[in-house]
C-alpha cells in the first residue's frame, strides 16, 4: 500500500487532491471561498477591522489620512478628507 502527502492549501476530492483557489480555506471535504475583506486564519476565515486591508495571512491597519481602495490604501491628497469613500 502507498500513499501521497496533499500539498497544504489542497482537499482531497476522491482518488486525488485539489488545491483550493487564493481567498479560500479547506472546510471538510472541499474547498469554502473567504468574502471579501477577510483573510485565511488556519481552518477558517477573519474578517479585517474597519480601517485595514488585507496583507497577506493577516491584516494590516492604514496610516492615518488614507482609505482601503482593494487590497491596499491610498494616501488622500493634501487638503481633502474621507467622507464615506466605496
């Protein structure tokens, strides 16, 4: 009898292995996809505080003066301020 070691991030689906998609985690017997905001924190997901974005396997918080723009900040030009930016 032989076996084979699944790579981390991967399920075993059947006779196989899968690797799961970037922005998911291994929830049983398959794969579940993190919402938006959120990063993988061992077997399941966190969402980030208000005021971060995603850096990785954790969050990281934006300097003063910036807003979340995707998966990083920007920097508000001189003289302007964040009012409620989507």
């Amino acid at each position: 009898m032989s076996f084979t070691i699944c790579p981390d991030g991967s399920y075993v689906g059947g006779n196989t292995f899968t690797i799961c998609p970037d922005g998911s985690y291994v929830g049983g017997s398959t794969f579940t996809i993190c919402p938006d905001g959120s990063y993988v924190g061992g077997s399941t997901f966190t969402i980030c505080p208000d005021g971060t974005y995603v850096g990785g396997s954790t969050f990281t918080i934006c300097p003063d003066g910036s807003y979340v723009g995707g998966n990083n900040f920007t920097i508000c030009p001189d003289g302007t301020y964040v009012g409620n930016h989507t």
